[in-house]
C-alpha cells in the first residue's frame, strides 16, 4: 500500500502527451499512482516543483540520506527500451548517473543536475560547441551494449521507406535531395558501426552539475556509428549560425569541430549526417509537411558541396 500522496500530473504535461500514442492516456491514468509507488519504494520524499519534456516528467525528490536526486517517469515504448541500458553502460561517465532503475517500467532515479543551468545558456558559441563536442567524443567512444536498437535496422527502413514519401514534397529540388540522402545511406548501411549513440546531444540536453561541470541527459540509445550523432548539434543553437556572415562556413565549421572531436572519418560522418536529414525528413513527411525544414536543407547541401 503506498502512503506517499498520488503526484500530480501538469495539466499542460497531459494535454501535449496525451496523443502521442495508443497507450499514452492509459499510462497517463496510472501515472499518479505509478509516481507515488516508486517514492514509496525508493525511500523518496518530494524537494520541489515537477519538470517535464515531451515524453516524461522528472521530480526532484531527496532520498533516506538526505542526498538530492530525480525520480524521471517515462513511458516504456521503443524509444525509452535502450535507455537504461545506454546509462548503466555509460556508468555516468559524461551524462547524468543512474543512481536505481525499474526495468519493466522505465523508472529511473537519477542524479540531480542543474535544470537552470543548461548549456544553451552559455552566450560564448565557440566554448559551447567545444564542451559539446568533447561530450560527444566520450559518449561515443563506448561500446553498445547488446541488444540495443542497432543503426543499421533503421537505415534499411528509412531506405525503403524513401520511394514512398518523397512524392510528398512540392519541391522538385527537395525531392532529389531527399533520394540523394537515402542513396548515400544505401551505400554506408551495411557498415553501420557499434558504438552507444545518444542520438538527441545538444546543449538543450546538457546541464550543469557538480560531479562534473557539464553531463548529457535524455539519451535515446542507439548502437551505431558516431557520425549519425552529429546533426543535433550541427542545427543546435542556430540563432548563431543565422547570425554569421557565411552560415555555410558557420557549419562547415562546427561540423569539423565535432567530426575531428569523435576521430570520424570526414567522408562518413558526411553520409550518416545526411542519413539524419533523411530521417527527419520522413519524420516531417508522415507528419503531413511537404516542405523540409530550411535548416535541414541547408546543413545537407552543404556538406555535399565539401564533403571531400
């Protein structure tokens, strides 16, 4: 019997998620009492307002010893499957630690970072992107585990999916640039890498703590190559980019930056950046869009032109 009070759902926190999938208002019913349960369980008392992101809330709660922590609540679906396994294996070196886990809920405890100090809030664009790229080096640089979501699946389904939703897109250019993606990853799937991808790195995803100054957070697993990690940071902060005389050399440059960080061959990392351009535009395009993001665009076809 639980005796810690049900914790109460943000109403905005409900209504964003509440059509994310089939299961979504089930898990949303039992989330009160699901909360409640694992504070309960864990010895937790609640030190603070809920936070929450787009598929999860996060409680700050402080634990028997007195010693802070957060309680993440997640629905458990393919994304979230890889998750603690992708934290114990990284053992918090370089991203929040996993401090206890329930594996047939999702349910982690985590190590409290600070959550009003991310990195999108360091105004010096050069540090910011060094710090980012020098996570990311350490991120990947780790094997994946096995039985994680692997690279190479999702390159042959993005691949087939390809034919199908680029007739979606008004732009005769747009749509050439789209098969010119899934080409590329045509020929790069069969060589998809091993390494644990974050999958979602970007200074919206870094805060900063006191074991080290800054940790990722928010991991989606993935077993792959590095360079399909580089695009999240490559359009992060974009304000920046935008902001540069030459936002093609702005890239151009960052890209290098964070290439030469993981030790990537150029070429490659080149090709599975543009699988992640192919990715999101599948993802527009089921979404009901027939345009690609400008972002995207630009990223893709500059890196085409200086991919050598």
């Amino acid at each position: 019997m639980n005796t810690s009070p049900l914790i109460e759902v943000p109403d905005a926190f409900a209504a964003s998620y509440a059509d994310e999938n089939p299961g979504a208002r089930t898990w949303l019913a039992e989330l009160p009492a699901l909360g409640s349960s694992f504070l309960d369980r864990w010895e937790l008392r609640l030190d603070g307002p809920t936070r929450w992101g787009m598929a999860s809330l996060a409680l700050p709660v402080l634990r028997a010893d007195g010693s802070s922590a957060v309680l993440k609540l997640q629905q458990a679906r393919e994304e979230s499957t890889g998750v603690i396994p992708g934290l114990l294996r990284w053992r918090g070196e370089g991203i929040v630690r996993l401090l206890d886990h329930d594996e047939a809920t999702t349910v982690q405890l985590l190590e409290r970072l600070d959550a009003e100090r991310p990195l999108s809030s360091v105004t010096d664009e050069e540090r910011a992107t060094g710090i980012l790229a020098e996570l990311l080096a350490r991120l990947t640089s780790v094997p994946a585990p096995a039985g994680l979501r692997r690279l190479s699946d999702i390159a042959a389904a993005m691949v087939a999916d390809a034919p199908g939703a680029v007739p979606a897109l008004r732009d005769p250019a747009e749509r050439k640039l789209v098969e010119h993606c899934a080409s590329t990853v045509a020929e790069l799937m069969g060589e998809a890498g091993d390494r644990l991808l974050h999958w979602d790195l970007h200074s919206g995803n870094v805060l900063a703590g006191t074991r080290e100054p800054w940790l990722a957070i928010d991991p989606e697993p993935l077993a792959g190559d590095p360079g399909f990690d580089l695009l999240p940071g490559l359009d992060d902060r974009w304000a920046a980019i935008e902001a540069s005389d030459d936002p093609a050399g702005a890239v151009l440059r960052r890209f290098d930056r964070l290439t030469e960080a993981i030790g990537a061959d150029r070429r490659r990392a080149v090709g599975w950046t543009l699988g992640r351009v192919l990715q999101n535009a599948l993802w527009d395009v089921e979404d009901g869009k027939d345009a690609l993001e400008p972002t995207q665009v630009l990223i893709a076809r500059t890196l085409l032109e200086h991919r050598g």
